[in-house]
C-alpha cells in the first residue's frame, strides 16, 4: 500500500513539473513574440491616448462645450462690430474639424510610425469624420455672415483630397480661397495674417496652440507655459483649444525637437520626464 501512494506522488510531482515546464516555455514564446512581432509594445505611449480619443465621453463633451462657447463668443463679437465690415473665422482641420482616429490606429496596428507618405495614403481617402460639434458650428458661422478659412499644415499636393473631404461632409467654404495649405514652413502666422489684410478675424480654432499666434511656436524653456499664462485672457474669448492628446508640438518640447527618437525610445523617453515629486 505503501509502495502505490509513494508512487502515486512520484506520478503528480512528475506530472505538475511537467506542466509548470510547459507553461513557462509558453510565456517565454508569447513574450519573445511580443517583443519582435507585437507592434504595440512600440507605440504603448499613444494607445491610451487614442483610446480615451476615441471612446470617451468626455472627449465629445470637451468639443461641444468649445464649439457650444465658440457660438456664444461668435455672437457677442457680432453684436459689437459694424455689418459692413468683412469677418472670418480661422480653423485649422485635423483634430480640430476632421477626425483622424483610423490613421492613428493604423499606426499602432502597423508598428509604422508617421510618415509623409503614410499619412498621404490616409488623406487621399478623403474619408475623415467630422468632430463633434465642428460641421455645426461652421455652418452656423456662414448663417451668421462670417467666412471660415481653413489653415491647415497639410501640404498644398493634399488640396484637392483635403477639399473632397470637407465638401463631402458638407462643410462650408470648401472651396480654394478658404482652403489654405502649408506651402513652404510650417509655421502658420503669414497665412493667418494673409486672411486680416482683409478680414477681420473674429475666432481662431485649433488643437495647437500654433494655430493661434507664433507667440506659442517657441517652447523651448518651460513647455510655452508662460505664453500660455500672458495670454490667459484670450482663451475662450478668441483662442478656442481643443484637445489632443496624441501629438502636436507639446510632444515635441519635451523631447527637445528631437526628431531622432525611435517609436520605442518616445515612450520610454516620456515616462522618464514623468515625476512624482513625492
């Protein structure tokens, strides 16, 4: 009797290493596969970004509150200004108007970070979504007699694509003279000042806050926090921000314009500056 329970436990000691063996192979194999193949374990930094983006409720709520105070600002500055005088409204498009969610997406799916020519291939579909709030408000400016110039750092070769977009989609001023492409540099200062030779620019709006002055280009010392604070007065009153948490030129200052840093090195570069302080 002896003999049958000692070998029983000799049987399950046998059995459960040779399980414990088989499940530990198993993990090591589906790390090693994430590691070369899983292209999210180099783009983890933008996953939650892009989730929140794309399923939260706030993120909506945060564009109808902008565009729903854009109409308040819109209507109060009408109301002070002579009928005669020529006014616009100046939006920049994506992340601001249009919704680019798929090609970030891609870019987590893929493993294939941004490029020219992958970004070209989604902006030649000319299938973007509009945001929320972004087709009313625009529409209800043209209502009100204000035109809508979209600058967008889009390049000019992306013209017709960008215009098939937004016309597709029903927004108004669709056309050659309101769409207005990055051309030569990114910067958008001359084309906003091209558009108040003869307008009077009564909103600016955007998800960057290049879109709004070149004051906020420079960010080299402290985030453009300061710019930010002498100008605190015109957000909500002429700056409408919209939020992206994705990209833009905060995530430039803090790696020092550095362009160099891989997909992998971004993440990890980021949650290094990240301190608690306590």
């Amino acid at each position: 009797m002896k003999k049958i329970i000692y070998l029983s436990i000799v049987i399950c000691l046998l059995f459960f290493s040779c399980e414990r063996h088989e499940v530990k192979d198993h993990n090591s194999e589906k790390k090693d596969s994430v590691i070369v193949a899983d292209p999210v374990s180099n783009y983890q930094h933008l996953v939650a970004a892009i989730a929140w983006y794309s399923r939260s409720g706030e993120m909506r709520a945060c564009y109808y509150q902008a565009f729903n105070l854009a109409k308040m600002q819109l209507d109060s500055k009408l109301a002070k200004m002579p009928k005669n005088k020529k006014k616009a409204v100046v939006a920049d498009i994506d992340e601001t108007l249009l919704n680019n969610i798929p090609f970030e997406i891609k870019c987590v799916e893929t493993g294939r970070g941004y490029s020219k020519e992958i970004w070209e291939q989604w902006t030649s579909l000319s299938k973007a979504l509009a945001l929320p709030g972004a087709l009313e408000f625009c529409n209800y400016a043209k209502k009100k007699g204000v035109e809508v110039f979209y600058i967008t750092n889009r390049r000019i070769n992306e013209l017709a694509v960008t215009k098939k977009n937004l016309d597709s989609l029903k927004f108004p001023y669709a056309d050659d003279a309101h769409l207005i492409c990055r051309t030569d540099e990114n910067s958008k200062e001359k084309r906003r000042n091209t558009v108040a030779k003869d307008y009077e620019i009564l909103l600016l709006i955007g998800d960057n806050l290049a879109d709004f002055s070149d004051v906020f280009e420079k960010r080299d010392t402290d985030f453009g926090f300061s710019a930010v604070d002498q100008n605190k007065e015109k957000f909500g009153e002429k700056f409408i921000i919209l939020p992206n948490p994705m990209y833009g030129d905060w995530e430039m200052a803090i790696y020092g314009k550095n362009k160099k840093f891989t997909d992998a090195e971004k993440g990890k570069y980021l949650k290094e500056e990240l301190k608690s302080g306590y």
